[in-house]
C-alpha cells in the first residue's frame, strides 16, 4: 500500500490535517501523541473516484472498493541548525517507510490566522524544508562514502561493484553540498540501481498543503516548482465530522461546493506516478492500484499471481466508452470498443479489465 508522509514545522496543523484525511479521531491521536514514544501515527485514506462510484451502481455489486493510501504523521521539524539532528531521527523513518512526502505549510503568519503570508513567505519555507531533506540525505550519503573508502582498498568480491557505488555516491554528495535534490541528479541504468536502496529524501514526490484559513477559502497560491493543494483543515476536520445534510448547510454557508481533502488525497496518490484499473461485476466493482507504464501481465499480477502466470488476454474497455455506451456491453461490443489486448499492453488509468488466464 502505497504511503506518504505529513512533514511540517510546530503549529501547521499537520496532525488535524492527518485526522480529516484517515478519519482519525482527533482526541484519540492527541492522547496517543501525549503519550511520548515518538512513533509514526498511520492512518488509512479512501481515493474517491467518481468513475468507481458510478460502475458501483450499474452493477450494485455485494462489495465497494477503492483504492486507499496511507499517510503518516509524526512530530513537526524543527528549522534550525540546532534542531537538525532530532530532524534526521524523524526523517530517518520517513525515508525507508514512506513512498512520498506531503510538505504541511500554514498561509498564515505566527499564531494570528487573518494575517496571511506573500507567496514569497511560503515558497521559503518550503525551500527550508526541501533543504531538511537534503542536509539528511548528505550525511547518510557522507557515512557511506567513508565505509566505501575503507572496503575498496580490500580484494574483496564485491571491490569493483563498491568503487562504482563510491563514485556514484561522490557524485551525489557533490551535489548535496550544491543545495541540490538527488532528484536533479540524472543518474541512469546501473548507477541509479546502485544507490536505489538509500531511498534519498530529496528524491521522493513532493507536493505541498497548504493550510489556509476560512478567510482565505477560494483564494489561489502558487509555489514555483510546486503541486500545491490548498486545504482548511480545521473546517474539513469539522465538516467530515457532519451529518450530511448539515454538512452542505455549512458548506453552503462557506461557499463551498466540494471538499478539499478527496482532491488532496487523490493529488498526493498521483504524485507517485501511480494509477488504477478496474474490475467490475456482481461480486465487486473494485480500484486496483498500479504504477502507471505498468503492462496487463503485471496489472494481473496485482489481482492474482496465478492470472499473471498463465495469463493469456486482457478484454479492456476504457471507463470513457463504457459511460459512453451507458454500461451497455452489448453496445460497447457493437461500436468495437471491447478490445482484445496481449502481454505488452500498457494500462491506462481507468481501463475496465477482464483477464483471461488459463490457471
């Protein structure tokens, strides 16, 4: 299951923000924060999709299943010098459990929300977080970079694949010491291999929420080089928490025409080059979660090794043509929209799959 992380400084909201996206109650995670223990609470968010819902009740299938992403919060950093080494023991986590990283930032200034900050503002504390990242990814680059001067002067088995790692690591911390994300690094084939399993901060997705205010609902901010998602938090933790009815009363009142956190959620899922295909029927109309370039052979795999290994075709009908045909299979067969596909077929987000195996 795909995760992200919720990274920010002290008062963002970053923990509310983490309950109106899992669902989380918000005294149960406070308790458990005050707690101590310091480790990561996980939460569970729903992707909705409107393209489920509506194969959903074509089919009024027994089962309803979305896709779901998890998001993990933890205690907020700390942007000093001072706070850099408690930084690292949180980020340490972070970078070996998590796929992506969702940068909490507030619009407002201090603790008075009617003062809200310049672009300018935002942007820089997002850079000093993105540099977090990479200070964190330096030092864990600098400890290897030290062990590997040492094993290369051994004639040991592995003496040539360590010089190559060695020098791809010098070539990183180079770049860390420029400022720069392993992301700006173009490292390609083996090189990129050689240093996957660092799992590099500053290489994970990025996207930030930002927190605003109710004074600053429907306004627009942009942070350059950014996928920025803007979010109230307090008033979606309180929305969420509503009856229905008296939810679009409230939200009425705001001017709100949807809620904020399905579209962050669904954001930060992309963010990881991520998609899904379905299936559908009586039993289940379902999401089923794959990396996007993935073929049909792999796609099958997600449902089930077994339809992988004997796999022998993929009936694919794109979501567009099915509502086209209004669920209408015959219709869809008529205008030859239901397509036989083989092995190398690479799925697109939203195909409506049927395999064919012979296990």
């Amino acid at each position: 299951m795909p995760r992200l992380a919720l990274v920010g400084t002290p008062q963002t909201g970053k923990t509310t923000l983490f309950c109106a996206l899992t669902g989380s109650d918000y005294a149960a995670v406070l308790a458990q924060a005050g707690a101590g223990g310091g480790k990561a609470r996980i939460g569970v968010a729903k992707i909705q999709d409107a393209r489920l819902d509506k194969l959903t009740a074509w089919h009024k299938p027994k089962k309803h299943t979305p896709a779901v992403v998890e998001f993990a919060d933890t205690a907020s950093l700390v942007l000093t010098p001072e706070g850099r080494d408690k930084n690292n023991q949180l980020l340490a986590a972070f970078r070996n459990e998590t796929d992506g990283l969702v940068l909490v930032v507030a619009a407002w200034k201090g603790d008075n929300p009617s003062a809200l900050r310049t672009e300018a503002e935002i942007k820089a504390e997002v850079d000093q977080l993105a540099t977090e990242f990479v200070f964190a990814d330096m030092a864990i680059a600098e400890s290897r970079i030290e062990k590997l001067k040492v094993q290369v002067t051994k004639p040991t088995p592995t003496v040539e694949k360590d010089k190559k790692e060695l020098e791809v690591l010098k070539v990183l911390y180079a770049a860390f010491g420029d400022g720069k994300p392993a992301s700006a690094v173009a490292l390609k084939g083996e090189d990129s291999k050689l240093v996957r399993g660092f799992r590099f901060l500053s290489e994970k997705p990025v996207i930030v929420a930002l927190n605003v205010p109710e004074t600053a609902l429907g306004k627009t901010f942009a942070v350059p080089g950014y996928a920025v998602a803007p979010v109230c938090a307090k008033l979606e933790l309180e929305l969420l928490g509503m009856e229905p009815a008296e939810r679009d009363a409230f939200m009425g009142d705001y001017g709100l025409k949807k809620l904020a956190t399905p579209e962050l959620i669904q954001a930060a899922f992309r963010s990881l080059g991520l998609q899904y295909f379905f299936t559908s029927g009586d039993d289940e109309c379902r999401a089923w979660i794959i990396r996007k370039g993935d073929d049909a052979v792999e796609s099958a795999s997600k449902i089930h090794s077994d339809l992988a290994r004997g796999f022998v075709a993929a009936e694919v009908v794109s979501f567009a043509d099915w509502e086209a045909a209004n669920g209408d299979m015959k219709l869809v067969k008529s205008r030859a929209r239901l397509r036989q596909e083989g092995k190398g077929y690479i799925v697109a987000d939203g195909d409506i799959i049927n395999i064919k195996s012979g296990v």
